[in-house]
C-alpha cells in the first residue's frame, strides 16, 4: 500500500490554547478515514496545518511520500492534496465550469491566481473536456453554465469536490460535507462521492458530526479531543467506545 498522508507529531497554538498537540496520522491510498471530535477539537486546524494554510509549531507533513512540511499550499495541491470547506467558498455570480477551470489552472500555473488566469488564455479543449468530465462523474454537466447562485446548497457542496477533483487529488479532506443538508440531501451527496472515490481511488478523510454518515462512509476514524487523539481504530469500535462517548458528553 502507498502512503498518502503521514503527519507527525502535528502541534499548533494560538495564543494560550494548544489547539492540536502532537498528532500523528497515516492514511494509505484508497482509504476513507474518519475524523471527529467535539466542537474546538482542533479539526479544522489540522486540516489547515495539512494544507500549509496556518504554519504549524512543531511537527511535520508528508503527502504521497514527499516531506512538504513548510512547503507553501499551492505546492501541497501539487503534491496531491485537496479539500473542500465547510461553509462553500464559492464565488456566487461565476459559473461552475469556471470554478473547476481555475482549479486546473492554480494546479499547473504560477500558484498566483491573476497571472495563471490571464497568463494561461482561453481554456484549450483538453481542459474543457477534462472540466466536462468531473462534471459529468458528479452529475453537474447539465449545470456547467449555471453560476453558483443558482444552486442548491447540495450541489454547491459538489462544485467544491469537483474543483478539488480537478487537481487530480490522492487525499481529498472534506470538511463536515453534510453541514447544512438533510438527511436525503447528506445521503444522495454521500452515494455520489462514495461512487466517485470508489472509481478514482483517491482516499478521504473526513471531518463529520453526522454520526450516522461517518459511520456508513469511513472504515477507520481518529478522534480528537482538545487537541489530542484520543482514539483510533476501526469507525464502529472506536464510536463505541466509552472515552469517545465521554468526550461527547453523551451527543449520540
Ligand atoms: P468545529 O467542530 O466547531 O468546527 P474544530 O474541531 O474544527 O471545531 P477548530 O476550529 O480547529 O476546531 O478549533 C480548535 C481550537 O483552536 C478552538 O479552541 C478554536 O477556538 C481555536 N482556534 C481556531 N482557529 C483559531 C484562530 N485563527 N485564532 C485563535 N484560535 C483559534
């Protein structure tokens, strides 16, 4: 199996607060790793420090087998890491087409949005069928002219798992994807990415709250509490298990 993820000993702090304290993490390719933890567990963070978006304090990243510890983001991406948010960050009024073109642009360009943009032209047709068929996978081609406003939150959710396909990931991190869905919407979005994930082989981790999807969707979780795993292990022991449930306080 090849690794594509190996963070050690991962630590960061904000003023007065240890919001990740030496995490340690490996996921091989094709897995789907859970990744849960009460409200300020330090999720977030870790997926920040994963991508280069907040320095980390001690520790170090490697993506695919390359040690990208201080290596700016866009090289990350490179590399072979993508994410999704959990609020969307999309730009309402640009077309869904157009998100996924950017994204391929960042991956081969400068790493500087405006220069990639202009530098790069028209998009050549190789892109577009490249954009056309990550559409298609995530059922989005009749919505590839529609601008994002025009979707539904549940779509949304998808423009940003194409845009990061786009960059050919071999870890996507997704951020609590079910955020804001109902239960029909959260299950169609997690059938597409299981059907997606199982056909390209790039492996997930996930930060979810919804216990029933993290449970359904990954094979192993880690869990972490103020900071620090608590746990790991196959998703359904280690969702039984009494310190996880204590770290809870009881939610599920
Ligand atoms: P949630 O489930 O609510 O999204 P989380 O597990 O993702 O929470 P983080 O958002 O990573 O948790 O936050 C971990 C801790 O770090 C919290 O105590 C939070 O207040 C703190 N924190 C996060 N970002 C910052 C920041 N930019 N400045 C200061 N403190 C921060």
């Amino acid at each position: 199996m090849t690794e594509v993820l190996r963070a050690t000993g991962v630590t960061k702090r904000f003023a007065g607060i240890v919001a990740l304290n030496d995490v340690t993490m490996a996921i091989d390719e094709g897995e789907r790793v859970g990744l849960i933890g009460p409200n300020g567990a330090g999720k977030t963070t870790f997926f920040n420090c994963l991508l280069g978006v907040l320095p980390m304090d001690g520790g170090s990243v490697a993506i695919a087998g390359k040690d990208v510890t201080g290596v700016a983001a866009y090289r990350r991406v490179r590399a072979g890491i993508g994410r999704t948010f959990q609020r969307i960050e999309l730009f309402p009024d640009c077309t869904v087409r157009d998100h996924l073109l950017v994204a391929e642009r960042v991956r081969r360009g400068t790493g500087r949005l405006w220069k990639d943009m202009i530098g790069l032209g028209r998009p050549t047709s190789a892109e577009l069928a490249q954009c056309d068929q990550v559409l298609g996978l995530l059922g989005l081609l009749d919505l590839a002219d529609e601008p994002i406003e025009r979707l539904s939150l549940g779509q949304g959710r998808l423009v940003e798992v194409g845009r990061a396909l786009m960059t050919e990931p071999k870890l996507l991190l997704l951020d609590e994807p079910s955020s804001g869905l109902d239960r029909s919407e959260t299950s169609a979005l997690a059938k597409t990415l299981q059907e997606v994930q199982r056909e390209q082989g790039f492996a997930i981790l996930l930060v979810e709250h919804d216990v029933e999807l993290v449970t359904s969707f990954t094979e192993r979780s880690y869990v972490l509490d103020f900071g620090r795993l608590i746990a790991e292990g196959p998703t359904r022991e280690v969702m039984a298990s009494k310190e996880v449930r204590d770290a809870y306080l009881g939610n599920f």
